[in-house]
C-alpha cells in the first residue's frame, strides 16, 4: 500500500513539473480574470522560461506588473515583447502607459508615436500622446493630437479642446 501511495504522489508530482509554455500562459490568463496578478506573473514567468520568445507571456506580464504599479518591471516585459514583436502597436501603447506613469513623458511620446505609425486610426493613441506633450508644455502639438483623436471618434478629447486649445 506504501509503494502505490508513492507512486501516486511521485506522478501526480511530476505531471506539475510537465507542463508547457502554453500550460502556464493560460493558467497565467486564469489568474488574471481573477485578478491575481501575483499568481499570473508567477505563470508567465514560468511561460518565458520555456519559452524565450513568448511574446504575449511577457505582454501579459507587463500588464500585470503595471497592475500592481510596478511601471520599471512593466516597461521592461513591454520592451522584451517589441523585441519579439515589433509590429504590434498595442505594446508599444501599453510600454507608453507605463511610462506616463512613471513621469517618462517623452519616452511615452516616442512610444505613442510607434502605435500612431503602426496604427493611425486608433484615437487613443493621439489622446494619450496629446497628455504627455502637455505634461512638457508642448501645447500647440497636443491640440495638434487631441483634434486627430477627436476626428477619430475619441470624444473625451473635446473636453481638452475647449480647455487648451482656444
């Protein structure tokens, strides 16, 4: 009886020491929904582990460290997932973000100014550049921005219109 309960014990141990990449990124997404973000960097840590190039791992990790306002650990992860992705203009949104929050307005702006070229059409990505160029007194160039934001549907940008533009 000894020697199947630990053998049973010695395979339920090593199916956890089993999974894949794939396994603890989704577990790393279950966590999330359930807003344990310290649970789900534990997973995607695990992820990038087996996986280096595991681009929405270290996507998702950076958002769950911004989460938890760990903005330097965020931008990193963000900086690790363009390495991989260059293409993607959301990342750089987010690495933006994470910038503004840690008061890197001009480094948001360079940011913001990837997405706006990989993306044009999202509004909030001219919004949030807007934001820093005036957190620089750059104000003729954010109205610049939060008119395109405007145009493309970003009503919030009004608001900024009337009060800095005028």
């Amino acid at each position: 009886m000894k020697k199947l309960l630990l053998i049973i014990i010695v395979f339920v141990t090593s199916l956890s020491y089993c999974q894949t990449a794939d396994e603890y990124f989704k577990r790393g997404i279950s966590k999330d929904s359930l807003r344990d973000d310290k649970g789900a960097i534990a997973d995607y840590t695990k992820a990038v582990e087996l996986n280096p190039n595991f681009s929405d791992a270290y996507y998702l990790r950076g958002l769950s460290k911004h989460n938890l306002e760990d903005y330097k650990g965020a931008i990193e992860d963000f900086t690790k997932a363009i390495k991989i992705n260059p293409k993607d203009a959301y990342i750089y949104f987010k690495r933006g973000l994470s910038k503004d929050e840690s008061k890197d307005d001009k480094g948001a702006i360079a940011d913001y100014t990837k997405a706006i070229e990989l993306n044009p059409n999202d509004d909030y990505n001219y919004f949030r550049r807007g934001l820093a160029k005036l957190s620089l007194s750059q104000n003729n160039s954010a109205c610049l921005d939060f008119s395109k934001a405007l145009e493309l549907g970003d009503n919030d940008a009004y608001r900024l219109i009337k009060k800095y533009c005028n």
